[in-house]
C-alpha cells in the first residue's frame, strides 16, 4: 500500500480515502478485493456500489458488472491510498464551463509552446495547421496509396455503444474498409495503434496504413521541440449522429490533429483520477500527470527495466558493430583507424557497463518501484511472424489494451487506463459528482495538445453531419510523445533514454518501413 500523499496542486480529496475501505487479500494468485464502505469502522454513508479484482496490476472486469453489499470493515484497517503528486494545471469550476484555451499556432515558438503549455501540463487548441494534409488526404488518394493496406479495424456492437473498451477487432484491405463507410456503416473504426512488437523490441513507432503514407508525414513535428515520438497514429471513421471514445487516459503526450469532421473532447486533469474510478488498482499520480497501476510501476517520463535494459542492449549492439568496423579498418591499414579503434572499445566498454546496471535504474523521485511497466503486460509477443493478410506487422498498443479476436486475446477484458463511470448509474460512482472537468470543441484544420493522463471521453461527428447533409466520415492523425519529466524546454527529460531509442528506430527500422504494405 503506497503512502497518502495529497495532490498539490489539487484540491484534498478526503472522501476517497474515507470511502475506499479495505483491500483484502483472497487469493493464492495475489487477487485482491477492493470493498467500498464508510468511513473505517463506521456504517457506510455513501456506498460505492463496486467490488473488483486486482490481478497483476490490472483490473480485470466481467461483460456485466455486478453489485455487491458493501462489507463492514474493522476500524484497525487502513484505507488503500493513492500517491497522487501531481502538480500541473487543473482548471477551476469557473475556467471548466468556458472550455479549452483557443491560440494561433503561427503565434508560438517551440519554446514558448512548451513554457506556456507542455511544462504547465496544461491543454490547448491549435488553429490553422492542418491545411496542406487536410487537400492531400482525400478518399481517392488515400486509396491510390494505401488502399491494399492491410488495416486493424475496431468493431462495436452497436450504434449507441463506446468504441474502445469492450469492442472487438477484425481487419481489411483499406479500400474494402473505405467502401463500407461509403455504403454508411458507422459501426466500425479505423485506428493505426501497434498490436505487436518491431525487431527491436518496441511498440511500432507507425503501422499500417501509415507506413504507406510516410512521405506525407513528418515524425516530429517542429512545434513539439525535443519531445521525442513515441507513435504516429491515424483514426477513420463515420458518425453523423456522435460516437463516443469512452471516458480514458493515454500513457503519452497527445499531439491530435483533425483533418475531417469535429470532436469534442470531455477533460479531467490527472489529479481527478480516484474520482473518476479507473478500470486499474490506482498506485500513483507522477508530478507530470503519468499515471501507474498496482504492480507496472514507471518513472514519469514513463520508462521502466524493460525499457531500459532493452535500450541498453541496443547501445551494447551499436557499440559491438563500430568496434568490429574499426577493427576491419585497422586491418585494411586505413590512417586513424587504430585511434578509432580505441574510441570503440571505450565506447563498448561504457556501454555494457551501463547495460549491466540497467535493470537498476530506478523511477524518477528516487523510489525504487522495481520491475514492471503500466501497460499491463499489452503486447506480449506470442511467438509467430507477426504478420496479417500476409503482409503486415502489428504491434500490442500501450493505450488501447485489446487486440483481434483471432490473436487469441479476449476482448472483453477492460484496459486498466479506461474509466468504470457508468452515467446511466451515476448513484453507484458518488466521487464523480465531485471531479472537475471541461471540454475542447475541434474543428476540422485544428490540433489539441494534451498532456499524459489528462481523462479523456471524445466524441467524434462526420463532416456535414452539422449541416444535415449526407454524412461523410472523420479523420485524425495524431502524435504520442515520451512526457517530459523537467520544466526545460532545452533538456526536457532527466534521462536521454527515450532519444537514444529514437536513434537506434532511426537507424535500425525506419528505413525497412518504405514500401511496407
């Protein structure tokens, strides 16, 4: 159980600590039960109508969620907390009715930018930067470049349900996906989020159809200064009434640039987590607005030993293949080769130092959180070559925790990241009364920025759906970015993990992406 620490930057929130009572251990296999009572050793005033299981860190929910009573608890018992430290912007009750800040992006620099906005943790929109891919990006192009594409497909059980937490997965060519959007179905749901590991052990920075379209992109956008990309996403689909995302976090800075169509975007900042009730076992809220779970710690620019150790094992890789060059070129007599054989044996040596003690490395704040990442062990590699249709590599995805049916994952587990908030049953969720949010309303040809673990619920419209015309489809392309973990904009995170890593993606797998189908 994490030590209570109260969020600084936001108001204390006693009834979730009065209201979260126990934590019982029931199982051999760690499953834990979280009972929601009163006060300790008081009759519960405002019963949280919920019992869930914790296991490995991640809330694992049935279809149907069932009630229970709420379980009288000794007073001798401490309530489970939340080490809830975050310290970015959080808007008031009055700033929440007027909605997301609206700036010019041509007005801001990289480095007022992230002074204004990144290192404040705090959302806003961009108008007037997505014109040149908003003309290029039309149906027929997009299926003259990518239309065989083979694509991972979202599919919800009907037109009322949430897209994201319970719904299955199928794939197509694109064209065929794009023919079915034409014909008005609306039940299906293009988003290009990795399933699956690349040969370097990563989440797939870009996948299908993007990795067909990468000439249209840039990587890193300029506004965006050195935060280093984590992915690169696309999402296509049709909607003329509204459908909705589901109330959720992303593990990333989100760079969301609308091309079609128009989202409104429901917020909460980090710091309203515990009253939001998250599918997950809360373990901690970091300075920035990363969120962890219980048993996938990580530091708050979000890397753990996995990361680490397979980044240094990089390094160790890179280092080996310089040293066997220099080698060749001392043996060919080449001038200077011996001084830089020198260079990379010390260069070697550094790095296989660094690897051996990289499991050690702990999160940021000094506290040793040990093994594990908050993606609830999403994107286990099972072993085949990875490919769909016969061309294609996907790649598990850090914020959406399902995959197809036919990989063998089940797709009625709900991610940890997503929240149980039920608005039909707003009386079994009291905290939620009490959490603090606004919105963002995007238009076509505008960009949100919004910072890592800021909740969001969006709900997307088809362009001409406000005019009452035929509704066409919406599309968005957006940006994941490693959250900074310093306030500068210069040197943005405390370690250079993450753009070491986008060095070795640079090098060793971008260039196997062009002509990927």
């Amino acid at each position: 159980v994490c030590l209570c620490v109260l969020p600084r930057a936001c108001t204390p929130l006693p009834s979730a600590c009065s209201d979260i009572a126990s934590l019982h251990s029931t199982g051999e296999h760690g499953e834990l039960d979280l009972c929601a009572t009163g006060a300790p050793g008081t009759a519960s005033s405002r019963p949280l109508a919920w019992t869930e299981r914790c296991r490995s860190g991640s809330m694992q929910s049935n279809k149907r969620q069932r009630r229970e009573e709420a379980v009288p608890v000794p007073a001798a018992v401490p309530p489970p907390v939340v080490a809830n430290e975050y310290t970015g912007w959080r808007c008031s009750r009055e700033e929440a009715v007027v909605g997301v800040e609206r700036v010019d992006a041509s007005q801001m620099t990289p480095q007022s930018f992230f002074e204004r906005y990144v290192s404040q943790r705090k959302p806003v929109i961009l108008t007037g930067v997505s014109e040149g891919l908003r003309e290029k990006w039309t149906d027929d192009y997009l299926r003259r470049t990518a239309g065989d594409a083979c694509v991972r497909v979202e599919v919800r059980p009907s037109a009322t349900s949430e897209f994201g937490a319970h719904s299955k997965h199928t794939t197509m060519r694109l064209d065929q996906f794009m023919d079915r959007l034409v014909a008005g179905e609306e039940l299906l749901y293009l988003t290009t989020e990795a399933t699956r590991f690349d040969a370097q052990g990563r989440l797939a920075v870009v996948s299908s159809p993007l990795t067909q379209l990468l000439a249209d992109i840039t990587l890193r956008p300029s506004l965006m200064g050195k935060l280093v990309p984590s992915a690169v996403n696309t999402w296509l689909g049709r909607s003329a009434h509204g459908s909705s995302s589901g109330l959720h976090h992303d593990w990333h800075d989100n760079l969301y640039s609308l091309l079609r169509g128009r989202k409104r975007f429901e917020l909460y900042a980090p710091c309203e987590s515990e009253k939001l009730y998250p599918n997950g076992c809360l373990a901690r809220v970091h300075a920035n607005g990363r969120i962890c779970y219980e048993g996938s710690p990580s530091r708050a620019d979000g890397a753990d030993s996995r990361d680490t150790a397979r980044v240094a094992a990089l390094d160790v890789e890179v280092a080996d293949q310089e040293l066997a060059a220099a080698e060749a070129a001392v043996a060919a007599g080449e001038k200077g080769a011996k001084k830089r054989r020198r260079a990379a044996e010390t260069a070697l040596d550094k790095a296989m130092d660094a690897s051996l003690g990289s499991d050690a490395i702990a999160p940021s704040g000094g506290d040793e959180d040990g093994d594990g990442s908050d993606e609830e062990g999403e994107g286990e590699d099972d072993g085949d070559d990875g490919s769909f249709c016969g061309k294609d590599d996907f790649e598990d995805s850090d914020d959406e925790a399902s995959a197809s049916a036919d990989e063998g994952i089940d797709d009625s587990v709900v991610p940890p990241h997503f929240s149980r908030v039920d608005k039909t049953r707003l009386a079994d969720f009291p905290l939620y009364a009490d959490a603090v949010g606004t919105h963002a309303d995007v238009q076509a040809g505008e960009m949100l920025y919004l910072p890592a673990g800021w909740w969001h619920e969006v709900t997307s419209w088809s362009e001409g759906s406000d005019e009452g015309l035929k509704s066409g489809t919406h599309l968005a392309l957006n940006w994941w970015f490693a959250p900074p973990d310093t306030s500068s904009f210069d040197a943005p995170y405390s370690h250079d993990l993450w753009e070491r890593d986008y060095a070795h993606w640079v090098r060793g797998v971008l260039p196997t992406l062009n002509g990927l189908t």
